[in-house]
C-alpha cells in the first residue's frame, strides 16, 4: 500500500472526528476507496454504500439542525414577551437567536476545547483503567482537536494495554496505534495485534487484524492460522464504537449539558472514524477475486458474523458485500440490502433530523435545536448503533404495517 496513501487514510481517520464535522460520512467512504491498489479489494454495492454513509448521519445532519418553525417567522435577537425563554435553553444556545443555522456548527467548535478538557480531567479522577486513558486522549484533544494525541499520551496508553487486563483498553490501543494522523509513534511498537489477540482471544477483531499483519509480512500460514482463529471466536467488540456510551460514565455528572453533547459528537466521530479505517483489514483479506476455496469459505463465516454480530452500519454492510462475493444466495443478498436501507431510514427518523432553516434562527428555533440535539446524543449513548436502527425500525413497522 502506498505510504502516502496510508497516511491520507490516517489524517482521515483522526481529523474526521472534529465535532459536527459535515464531510464525516464522505470521509468515512474516502478512507475506504481512496487507495487505488485497493480499490479493488473495497467492498461496493448497497450495502456498503449506506453504512459508510450512516457512519456520519448524525454528527453531519445535527449540524443543520435547525427547528421545524416556518421560515416565515421572524427572526428575533434575544426573547421577548411575545417569545417566552425555554428556562432550560442554555445560554450557548440562546446566543444564537438571529444566527444563521450553521451558527450551530460553529457553536460547537467554540465550545469544544473547553468541554473536552472538563471531561478529561474527571474521567481521569475515574478508577476505571479505561475511562482514565480515555480522559488522557481527551485532554490531548481538547489541545489540539484536530491532530493525532502527543507520543505521551499513546505511551500511557500503550502501558495501560500491557499491564493491565481490561479488554476495552486493548481494544482501544491497538485500534488508536493502527490509525494515527502520522506513521504510528513509538510506543506502538510495543503492542502489536499479537498482544491485542492474547488479551482477548474470543473476539473476531484481534485476529482479523493479525491475520492482515500476517498479510502484508508475507506470512501465509500466519494469515490462515489467524483466519482460523477467526473464524472459531465467539464475540464481535469494536471499541471505537462503544466510544459515545463512555458519555453516559458516572464519573462525567459534572459536565454541563451542552457538554455532553459536544463531547457526545466528538466521541461519534473518532469511534466511527477508526471504525471506518480498521474496516479496510476484512477488506483487504476477503478480495473481490483471487480468494482460493479455503479463504473464501473463511470470509463467507467472518461475514456471517459480522452481519448477525455487527455493532455499526458499516460492520453489517461490509458482511453483505463479503457475502456476495463468497457466493451467498442471491435472494438473500438482495434481502440484506433491503433491510439495510430500511434500518438507515429509520435510524435518520428516529434521531429527528430536519432541514435548516432559510435566515437567521428565531429565539425558539434556537432552543429548539438545543432540544433536538440534547434528545439525539442522548439516544446515541444508549446502545449500539445496529441496536438503535433495529428498534427503530421495529417502531416504525408496528405503527405503520400497512406501509411496509
């Protein structure tokens, strides 16, 4: 792969985690196609195209939230007795009466250093292993929101891996060391997906990412051995996308509303982003052609349990397009991608994304986006991204049946 290539992929990946960043679900296809050498070993179709997509739907689309008022109202600069002031409305938001709707955006990019480093330092007071490296790659964020951490704070990470036992820092560290904005620091060296599949042998994603180490070494019995080991591994944890639920951590009740939400976002957009290039590895191992009868059938189990497993849109839709290609049933394909659109549509229903407003935002419009932003990152918290999709859809389905 080439290197410059790579490091595009890379810069993606972390860049692509600024809070409301509009170009997160573009990125999250670029990080997957813009290398020609591998453009061929991408998945494609449907399925993979809509959950690339939905990587972004949220942070992207809650910037243009604006409310659902006419934009024949009036615009107002501050409340007045005829527009009584929501109490619970903050003060960040109110500020935006009389702004444009990505005033939003910019909003949150004002707020971000600040609420970021607020969530660091009490994540890092946490006796959780993981929520205190957490809150030390946060503190490095809220610094410089838009770069890789420092090599100290991929040390301290790193260390944690080593010495401690908690799978999520594993998780964590061997998915951060494959994708920072430069060449890995330091520190990565010393924790290789050996470690990684040591610490948590029953999950799929160690071995995937040993057996692409494997791949590009030249070590063909280690690629098959790892995909073996795969393929017999009885869990799917991705810890970039369990990053937003670390908002709802006990150790975060201090932080303000509004920062949560920018935490919330910022939080989405790493975990998808590294979801998104760590995706590449499956990829890479299950080509559109040259697979030999043994890896074929490896890669038509691994799809199995990325689709039945998946915790991401992206996981489920690359399962489809792996599927089609190890030989999957036509009929059951197409199914697949009919109900991966439907639980993308319904997931974009069920967080209440709206069109902006044409001109300035009116007091209530201007809470009212506080509302439906404070309701989404909420629910983003609550569960797994399929998770939230499926009840979603379920919803949809038992009110309007006739319609499906």
């Amino acid at each position: 792969m080439p290197a410059e290539a790579s490091r595009r992929r890379r810069r993606a990946a972390w860049a692509a985690g600024g809070v409301l960043a509009l170009g997160l679900g573009w990125l999250a296809i670029v990080a997957l196609r813009d290398d020609s050498q591998t453009a061929s070993s991408v998945p494609s179709g449907p399925g993979i195209d809509m959950a690339a997509a939905a990587l972004g739907a949220v942070a992207a689309q809650l910037a243009a939230s604006a409310a659902s008022a006419p934009a024949s109202i009036p615009a107002a600069a501050s409340g007045t007795a005829a527009e009584p002031v929501d109490a619970a409305c903050p003060p960040a938001w109110r500020a935006l009466a009389g702004q444009p709707a990505d005033a939003v955006d910019r909003a949150f990019r004002r707020l971000r250093p600040a609420a970021l480093a607020h969530a660091s330092r009490l994540l890092m007071a946490s006796s959780d292993p993981f929520e205190r490296v957490s809150g030390q790659l946060l503190g490095a964020r809220a610094k410089a929101p838009d770069e890789a951490p420092p090599p100290e704070a991929f040390l301290n990470l790193v260390s944690e891996a080593l010495a401690g036992s908690d799978l999520r820092v594993a998780g964590l560290a061997a998915q951060m060391c494959a994708s920072p904005s430069t060449e890995p620091p330091a520190a990565c060296s010393s924790f290789t997906p050996q470690h990684w599949a040591a610490a948590d042998p029953d999950n799929i994603q160690p071995w995937l990412a040993l057996a692409a180490h494997a791949q590009d070494s030249g070590d063909v019995a280690g690629v098959r051995e790892a995909m073996a080991r795969a393929t017999q591994a009885g869990a799917n944890r991705l810890v970039s996308a369990e990053l937003p639920r670390l908002a709802r951590s006990p150790a975060l009740q201090a932080l303000s509303p509004v920062e949560r939400e920018v935490l919330v976002i910022d939080l989405l957009g790493v975990g998808n982003a590294l979801t998104a290039v760590g995706s590449l590895e499956v990829s890479r191992l299950c080509p559109a052609q040259g697979m030999g009868t043994l890896r074929e059938q490896q890669c038509g189990l691994i799809a199995e349990r990325l689709v039945d497993q998946g915790q991401t849109l992206i996981e489920r839709g690359i399962g489809i397009s792996i599927g089609r290609r190890t030989g999957w049933d036509a009929d059951r394909v197409t199914a697949l991608d009919a109900e991966q659109r439907e639980l993308l549509e319904a997931l974009g229903d069920a967080t209440g994304f709206i069109s902006p407003s044409e001109g300035p935002m009116t007091l209530a419009q201007a809470c009212e986006t506080w509302r439906r932003i404070d309701a989404v990152t909420a629910l983003i918290t609550t569960d797994t991204e399929i998770a939230l999709a499926r009840h979603a859809l379920q919803q949809q389905q038992a009110t309007s049946p006739t319609d499906r």
